[in-house]
C-alpha cells in the first residue's frame, strides 16, 4: 500500500531537497567558508617557511578544518613583524564570524 499526504499529492523523498531558505543558508554558509579561508591564507601570505600550512588551508574542506589550523597559523604569525598583529586581528575577526559561541568569557560568567 501507498501512503497519500491529505492533498493526495505525491511526496518528495529527494536527497537534498528543500525550502528555498534552506538552499540560502547553505550558500551563506560555503561563503562565509571561502572567506575565512581567505583570509588564513592572506595571513600566511607573507609569511616565510609557511608552505605546509598553506596547503593544509587550501585541503580544507569545511570550517572546523581551519579552526584546528588557527593555533599554528598564530604561531607562525607570531615571529612575525608588527604587520603580522593586523593579520592576526583579521583573522581572529574572521574565525568570529562563523564560531561565535566559542568566544573566551571571563572569570565572572555565571554558571
């Protein structure tokens, strides 16, 4: 036996399939991705010695790929001059935009 929705149209078990805000969000999400990976790989630009991690960036495949590269990408930016404390900042305001919750609170965060 088949089973009928109330208006007896047919329903819609396609993969991937949804409401047109769904397909919205997904692109705002890959957006927001691609402009966090560019700017990890703005940041690493100038930096010497630094292909390795370049390409580990370019490998990324979603977000949290490049929030478990953020500690050694700092450290590299850290031997750096002082134009690298702008990278850093950028980077840190573009790892803000997509892991907002992950935000370090202070000692008198209620429990």
């Amino acid at each position: 036996m088949q089973a009928h929705t109330a208006s007896g149209a047919p329903r819609d078990f396609t993969p991937g399939a949804g409401l047109p805000g769904d397909r919205g969000a997904r692109l705002a999400a890959r957006e927001a991705f691609v402009s966090l990976k560019r700017s990890f790989l703005d940041a690493l630009e100038s930096v010497p010695a630094a292909e390795w991690l370049r390409v580990q960036v370019r490998a990324a495949e979603e977000p949290v790929d490049l929030w478990l590269l953020r500690a050694p990408v700092f450290a590299a930016l850290s031997r750096m001059d002082a134009d690298s404390r702008t990278h850093r900042q950028r980077l840190h305001r573009s790892l803000d935009t997509i892991f907002l919750d992950l935000e370090t609170g202070s000692a008198f965060m209620q429990l």
